[in-house]
C-alpha cells in the first residue's frame, strides 16, 4: 500500500524555492510517497511552497518513483491512497494504465463534493445508510456510510468508479464550513473515490463499510509524516535548493533505517516499536557506553543501571544474526 500525501515545511529565512504556503506560512510544500506496510518513505519530491496541493504531474512523478522503489515480487498487487489532492482526472488515468496482465493496482482517493453529489445524497433512502467500522472491525454508531455510485453523474471519470459517501454529526468548529444540504440535513458529507470492486481472497472487500475503514487507514501518513520531520526534515539548513534537496534526501534514509530497525529487531519490544525518534535517540541511538579494547579485541561496555541495555544487546545481536542480503 501507497500513502502519498504533502506537508508543509516552514522556514524564517528567503530560502532558494521558498515561497508563501495555502497555510499563510512560508516555505516549502514537498509531496511524498510513504508504504504503509513498512513505514518507509519510497520518494520525496522538494517543491515551493506555493506548489498545488492536486498536481498531477507531481503525484505521478512521486508514484512512479515510489513503485520503481517497490521488489519485483511486491508489485504484482499495488494499493494507492490519497486524500483529496488525488482526485484528478490525469492522476487517476496514469493509475489505470499501470495495470498489465501481471500487475494489478488499486486506488482510493479523497472526493470534493459536487452539487451533482448533493442531489445524490438527497434522493438515497435512510434504509441506504449503514453503521461505519472501525480499523479493527468494531461498529462506530455515531458514523454511517452509503453507496452513491450510479446515483451521481461521473463524466470522464473511469468507468469502474464507485463514490462512497460517510457521514456524521458536525462538531461546532465545522458549523462555518457547512453546506445548505449539510445544515438542513443535520449530518456533515465527506467522500472517497475508488475502483475496488472485490479483493482477490479478501471477504468483504466489495462492502462500503471496508472501503470505508481501508481508505480511513491512510490518516496514518501524518505518523509518517511527523516521523520524518523528526528526523531533520523539519530543519532545512541551507539556502541553496540543491543542499536542500541533499538534507531531504538523507533524512528519509535516516527514516527508512528507522523503520527497517523496528521491522527486524524490536518488534517484540512494546515500549520500543512504536516509539517516538525523540524517544528512540534517548533509549538506544544515544545511549550511555564505552568503546574498551584489550588483547586485538574491542568490547562495548554498557552502562548495567541503563533501563534500555537489554533491548540494546538484543537489538544488536538480532542484527548480527541477519542473513546476508543476495
């Protein structure tokens, strides 16, 4: 799975490429390409900060370098999520045209919606509205999903395209932002976009309370997100666009090693796994010791009162144990 998503980058200083954000910050406004099923950034690409927020070009060119980055074996079933910005007809083309006889991919994407789609939503009976699902399969009373698809005109649009509408009670900072529809009805719309008909081996798949929770899932970008700025992509350093691109580059590595160590050696650790960076660099990169050499040998002396030196010596000895990559 591919969650792509932007996020703003602000700085107080005329940087090369810095420029006034859709946020009325200043800065830069880079889109990305995170998998999901690691946690790994695939692809970034640096963008002014008044770069759109549904380009398409720019989504096709993070994609297509986010699935250059994917293993061949990996490919044959791909899943592309995006919010709102990915509802472009061009985008949305490209994704169709990367189907082949052995590679199949899938997308959900955010919806704007239409006074076509109002119309829809008036004429859907109450019996239409089902109890939305949690991640976890758990019933969320207080959301209601519906089909729309075939009840609002979705010219040049793929053919396969269904419309998936949720709704919920407006909490009061909302209250300015609703439409006549939404204040006469009570309820507040959002939409997704998707071509997921069935899942192959997956039950359930075709139900909107699947699709649903499946496009809901891709809000865990912000993690990823908030993962990389914490990882020196919130801190920019220079005034050249090129040692930018530099720093940007070397803090998604930083992140992707982040993620691959958690995969491999502290998945069984709870306080570990999902820690924060800031927390990460505190307990184990950090960490208190001492660098002793004696008879052609050097030893590593952990100091015993240090509450993470267990996990480190696990960390290390399940790293050492990997196989060599071929």
């Amino acid at each position: 799975m591919l969650d792509a998503d932007a996020t703003i980058i602000t700085t107080t200083s005329a940087k090369q490429g810095a420029a006034p954000t859709f946020k009325s910050s200043f800065g830069f406004h880079p889109l990305a390409a995170w998998c999901a099923n690691t946690g790994e950034c695939l692809a970034m690409l640096l963008r002014p900060g008044n770069a759109g927020a549904n380009t398409a070009a720019d989504h096709i060119r993070v994609l297509a370098r986010a699935l250059d980055q994917v293993p061949g074996p990996a490919r044959a079933k791909i899943l592309v999520r995006i919010d709102g910005a990915g509802a472009t007809h061009e985008l949305l083309e490209y994704l169709r045209k990367l189907n082949t006889s052995r590679r199949t991919v899938r997308f959900t994407v955010g919806w704007k919606i239409t006074d076509a789609d109002e119309a829809a939503i008036a004429r859907l009976p109450e019996h239409a509205w089902e109890s939305a699902l949690d991640q976890d399969g758990k019933v969320q009373d207080s959301y209601q999903v519906a089909e729309l698809t075939g009840l609002s005109t979705r010219e040049g649009w793929p053919e396969n395209m269904r419309l998936i509408v949720r709704r919920v009670r407006p909490s009061r900072r909302h209250a300015k932002k609703l439409t006549a529809l939404e204040r006469k009805t009570g309820w507040r719309y959002s939409f997704l976009a998707t071509d997921i008909g069935r899942m192959h081996r997956i039950r359930g798949s075709h139900q909107v309370q699947f699709l649903d929770a499946l496009h809901r899932d891709h809000a865990e970008v912000e993690d990823r997100v908030r993962t990389n700025k914490a990882m020196g992509l919130a801190l920019l350093p220079s005034s050249s666009w090129t040692v930018n691109q530099v720093w940007m580059l070397a803090a998604n590595l930083a992140c992707d090693l982040d993620a691959w160590l958690r995969l491999l050696t502290l998945h069984d650790q709870d306080d570990l796994a999902e820690a924060e960076p800031q927390s990460m660099r505190f307990r184990l990169y950090h960490l208190p010791a001492r660098l002793a050499r004696h008879a052609r040998r050097r030893f590593l002396r952990l100091e015993r009162t240090w509450p993470w030196a267990q996990a480190f010596t696990t960390c290390w000895r399940q790293l050492t144990e990997l196989p060599a990559p071929t």
